[in-house]
C-alpha cells in the first residue's frame, strides 16, 4: 500500500469506498496511476472535467486569472463573474444567475427561491416542493430531503419538512400531489442520473411544464449532472422543448473547479433581493475564468460531436452479448450487464485500463465531451468485453 493509501486511511473520513488506484497525472482523456498505468477516463470526475484531463485552454484562463486576483467578496464586482452570468443568460435565455459552489447549493437556491416565490404570490403555507421517486438532488439535509431515494433518509432524520415524492413519468399521479398539497414548485432531473441514468419521458415532462405554468408553480429543473454539454444540448432540457422557471447547474461547468448555478427565468428574476442569498466563495473569479473556458466552446459542433459519439456508443452497446439494456443520452449512458454485476465489470475494465462508474445496477459512462474517437473506441471494446465474459 502507498503512503497516499496509507495517510488517507487513517486521517479522511471514511465515506468513500474507493477504487485501489491512485492517480497522480494525465491528459485529456488518459489519467496514470502511481506505477505509471495508463487508464482511459470514461468517468471524468462524474462529469466534471468536461474537456479532459489538464485541458491547454482551461489552464490558461484559470492561471491567467489566479495571476490577477484569485479572491474577491462579492461586496465587490469581478469580470469572469460577470461574464459568465452574461454568456448563460444569452445562451438559455434565462434573466439572472446566482453563483455557488455545488449542485447541492445550486439546488438550496432553486428551493429557496420556489418557496419565497410562492410566499409572496399565493401565501407563505404554499411550500412543498414535489420531486420524483428515484430522483437525487444532492447531499446538503435539504437537499437529501428532496432527494426520491428513501435509503439515503434512513441515517439522518429529521429531515427538512415540505418534500413529497411522486413517480416518475406518471403526470396524473404528479398532479393529484400538487393538488393535495400546498405547492411551491416541483424539481426533477430530466434524467435521473444516481437513480440509474432514467431519461424522462418526453409526454411527462411537457405535461409538468405545462401544468406548472399554467398553476403558477415554479419549475425546477436540476441539470447538475446533465447540464453543459452532456446530453447533446446545452442543457437536458433543451431536448425536450421546454422552457424552465430555475435551471440548477454544476459539475461540468467549472471544468475541475468547484462551481455552483442557479440561473432564474424571468418569472422569478426578481424573487432574490439584497440580503436573501449569499455565498463566500460563489462567483470566485477563477472558478468563473474556467467556466468561461468552458461555457465558449460547448458550441453546435462540439454538440453534434456528442451526439455522434452517443450513436456510435449505444450501436456497440444494443443487443450486444451481455447487455440487458442500454440507456441514456448523449455522453452520459447506462448499461445493464445481465451475467454479472456493474461492479464486476468496472473491476475488470479497471484492470485493462479503462475507469468507469456505476450507477444503480447499470455500468454508467460519463466521458469527456472531446474525448478522442480512438480512446472512445478502445474503451468500448474493452467494456463489451468485460460485459460479455
């Protein structure tokens, strides 16, 4: 065992089963361990290194901006964070931002907002969120709340009161719960990523949206997993034509920095007023600098790439030996071995040089949205046949 093992072991909480691998170095899509193992990175920090591993222009921008400033109160104003705020707005049409630094945090504020909304239009009892069974929405007692899974509840009650459950992509079960509650807002991922990487159906969600509006009850949409890039459209939602109150966002906009987005429709621009929110670090200036890195090259082209991958994926995945199922979209794809567990097939991928993730039953990949075509290849043929042995 390495000294990193060892230190680890007996001085960082133990709440992660991690994998025995160390990595200390890589590029792009390729990571290395402490023996000088090369792995393809099919995961990318679930989700977070949107262009890779040490990616040139990221770099650039964030040490650009650490040689400027790397730190300001929000008391003051920073360019990248202006300028972040301004380039989701126009890319999403959405009115304003509020800057954080987790999904968990992005969702708080999106809660937040829901309820303050509803306080002041239809009286402060109007307060239940409704989420959706199987859903995951972070890891804050709030957050954990509105999180579908009753497993991850059992440990820490009580919880935050005002959350209800529904099923997913069952639209008359979704409005009898907003019609026996008082509600406030209703959050969903359009897939749900943790709970097995489960797309919505198209009907359902257009069904919430149109529910929603037409009651006066904000809509949440939770893109942390989902958002910049990772479905083949800027954000999930976009796939499915509709078009949210509250957008929360995370993971892969900072690049490997943390970053946090709320970003609010034109309905509840306004609900935040001076002293309604903060955040220490949210809108740090070097956080913002990557993201803006980001953000500018998730263009039509990268996203057509994307979805071009995501065809050649799911054509080696269906029907292929070993595979119960295949689903998903974009660059964020689940699979069903039925001859063994996900978690021995990411054992034996891990030993011929490929990381993956699991999520639920199913092996999940969440690679780089630029990742080679060549390492996507070889990736997949050494997957398919983890699967299929």
């Amino acid at each position: 065992m390495t000294d990193t093992k060892i230190i680890d072991k007996e001085y960082v909480a133990n709440t992660y089963n991690r994998f025995p691998v160390e990595i200390v170095s890589g590029k792009g899509s390729y990571v290395y361990d402490n023996d000088g193992k090369e792995y393809i990175d099919m995961g990318s920090g679930i989700g977070v290194t949107s262009f890779g591993i040490a990616d040139d222009v990221w770099q650039n921008a964030i040490t650009e901006q650490l040689s400027k400033v790397q730190h300001m109160s929000n008391l003051y104003y920073t360019q990248p964070c202006a300028a972040l705020a301004k380039m989701l707005c126009e890319k999403t049409g959405m009115k304003k931002v509020f800057f954080s630094n987790s999904g968990a945090e992005s969702n708080e504020c999106a809660i937040k907002v829901a309820r303050k909304y509803a306080a002041e239009k239809k009286g402060a009892e109007y307060s239940t969120i409704i989420t959706l069974v199987n859903s995951f929405h972070g890891r804050t007692l709030t957050t954990l709340s509105a999180t579908g899974q009753e497993h991850y509840h059992e440990l820490f009650q009580p919880l935050t009161p005002g959350f209800v459950h529904t099923p997913a992509n069952d639209l008359e079960a979704l409005i009898d719960t907003a019609n026996k509650n008082k509600t406030a807002g209703i959050m969903m991922e359009i897939i749900q990523g943790e709970g097995g990487v489960l797309p919505l159906d198209a009907d359902f969600v257009k069904g919430v949206a149109k529910f929603a509006k037409e009651n006066d009850i904000v809509l949440i949409i939770d893109e942390v997993q989902t958002g910049n890039g990772r479905t083949g459209e800027l954000y999930a939602y976009m796939n499915y034509g509709i078009s949210p109150d509250v957008v929360s966002t995370a993971k892969g906009i900072g690049g490997g920095l943390p970053l946090g987005a709320t970003m609010l429709g034109e309905k509840v621009e306004a609900v935040l007023g001076f002293g309604d929110h903060g955040s220490t670090f949210g809108g740090n200036p070097v956080c913002c600098a990557g993201a803006v890195s980001i953000i500018n090259r998730i263009d039509e082209k990268l996203l057509n790439e994307v979805k071009e991958k995501s065809k050649y994926v799911f054509s080696q995945f269906e029907n292929a030996d070993g595979v119960e199922e295949v689903c998903g979209l974009g660059l964020m794809i689940g699979i069903k071995p039925s001859k063994k567990t996900a978690a021995e097939v990411l054992k034996v991928c891990m030993d011929n040089g490929v990381l993956c993730l699991t999520a639920k039953d199913k092996v999940r990949l969440l690679p780089a949205l630029n990742i080679p075509m060549e390492a996507l290849e070889k990736a997949v043929a050494v997957i398919k046949k983890a699967i299929a042995e």
